[in-house]
C-alpha cells in the first residue's frame, strides 16, 4: 500500500511551469505571465503574440482592430510538403490569429497612435501580401489621421510561398514610410526576437526611431548562413541588439516593462508643437 502511494505520479496540471530557454531556469507560469514573459532569474525575453503584444503597451480597453478581416489567397498554388492553403489553416489553429499581424488604432498614456504588431506564432511572422497590406495601412492610418506609427516587429522574414508578391512588400510598406516622412509624421519601428529578412531590409529598419529589446536577433540573413558564407568566425554577440547599438544600427535597447513609458515620452519629445 506504502509503496503504490508513492509510485503514482502527482495530478499536476500541464503549463504551469516553463523552463527559461537562455538559463534554463525553472520559472511558475502565474510568475512569467506577470513579468510580462520575462524571465526573473537573468532577464530573457519570451515571445509575446499579437494581442498579448498590444496589451502590454496600450491603455486599457483601447485598442480598435482594423481590418481583421483581410486574408492571404494562395495565388501560385505553392506546394513543398504541403499545399499552403493547408499550412495557413494549421497556422491558424496553432495561433489563434487569421494572418501574421495585428492593427488598428490605440491610446499609449493618452496619445492616440496607429499601431501594428507582428505575430510570430503565426508561421513565423512571415510578411505575405496581407501583412504588408496591414503595415502599409496602418502607415497611411498615421498620416490620414496625424498621428504616429508604430510598428512591432517579429518576424523571420518574407513568405516564400507567396513569392515576388511577398517581396513586393518590400518596397510598398517603404513607399509608405516616405509618404509619412513627406507629411511630417512620426514613424517609431521597435524590433523583438527575431527581425529578420525581408521585414529587416524593408520597415523594420526605417524608423525615425529604431528600438529593440534586450538580445533580439536582428539581421538580414542568419549568423549561421553568414559564417558558412564567409567561412570565418563571426564576432561575439553579432546580429544581437546590443552588437548593433554599438554600431548605429538602433537608437536603444528598451526592456519589455518600459517600452510603453519609452514610447510615450518619446511621442511627447518629437510631437511638441512649437
């Protein structure tokens, strides 16, 4: 009887506990959840989905979706090892979301701003044609409307399996940060883990002010692509937030609990009217 008691294994519900990915540390759910996914022990930033994203830096009940109706349409009948039509469908059930974007308009401490948050959970926060339309709108929303831009990046990059029309992205979602620019408007581009590819070489580094998270990965190929290229060593913490603070590449590296304030202060700083 003594025995079989300590045989059984304790009913311990499953997620109630998430092992740290950089210090391997043991972390209580309830825990990381109010630490806004950030590891207590040495500061790692978990991934955040769109909407867990969004309510870390808006006011409460203030964000307004828009065009959460828009989806992708799989224009070349891209197949690998199965058909992207069938990809997106399981994307969307692992997910929650319909594309890899979330937009609309939001209070960030009272100042209204557009603002779009890519979702990595959703294949990767690759751009298709529907998160370029999203990033590009949201971009007009600004200048129709007056008020700044942000865009949250994370995202390995272009999506293949819509081809040039991915990477057509590119330049529309570039064309409209120079329209902002030509209407005086503020465009603030915050880079997380990862920003890569397409995204990288197109919005993600376009900001008038360029932030990023403490370690995110952020380049166009990467290191490992890179050192194979090259066939040399790469220096340490390359492609890393704070690698290219040192070089210019970013404005400032903002831990997850004071981007929203950051944000704020720096809409107040650049808006002032004379």
């Amino acid at each position: 009887m003594g025995w079989e008691r300590f045989r059984k294994k304790r009913d311990v519900p499953e997620g109630l506990w998430i092992k740290c990915k950089k210090c391997s540390e043991t972390l209580f759910k309830k825990d990381l959840d109010a630490a806004l996914n950030v590891c207590t022990h040495c500061g790692y930033h978990f991934s955040l989905g769109a909407k867990e994203r969004i309510a870390t830096l808006v006011d409460p009940d203030s964000f307004t979706e828009l065009w959460a109706d828009l989806r992708a349409v799989d224009r070349l009948g891209f197949v690998d090892k199965e058909p992207y039509s069938e990809k997106m469908r399981k994307a969307e059930a692992r997910s929650g979301r319909p594309e890899a974007a979330m937009a609309g308009h939001a209070m960030i401490d009272g100042l209204r701003v557009a603002l779009c948050v890519l979702d990595f959970s959703y294949m990767g926060g690759s751009m298709g044609v529907v998160v370029g339309e999203k990033v590009t709108r949201t971009l007009e929303l600004a200048a129709e409307e007056g008020v700044p831009c942000i865009v949250v990046s994370c995202s390995g990059g272009a999506r293949m399996h819509e081809g040039v029309l991915s990477l057509m992205q590119m330049a529309k979602t570039s064309a409209a940060i120079h329209r902002l620019s030509e209407r005086g408007g503020l465009f603030i581009s915050v880079l997380t883990n990862p920003t890569t590819g397409g995204v990288t070489a197109s919005f993600a580094a376009l900001g008038d002010l360029i932030f990023a998270e403490p370690e995110a990965l952020i380049g166009f190929a990467g290191p490992r692509v890179i050192q194979e290229t090259l066939r040399q060593e790469l220096p340490e913490g390359f492609q890393r937030s704070e690698f290219l603070l040192e070089r210019g590449f970013i404005d400032r590296i903002v831990p997850r609990k004071d981007l929203r304030a950051t944000l704020a202060q720096s809409i107040r700083l650049l808006t002032l009217k004379n």
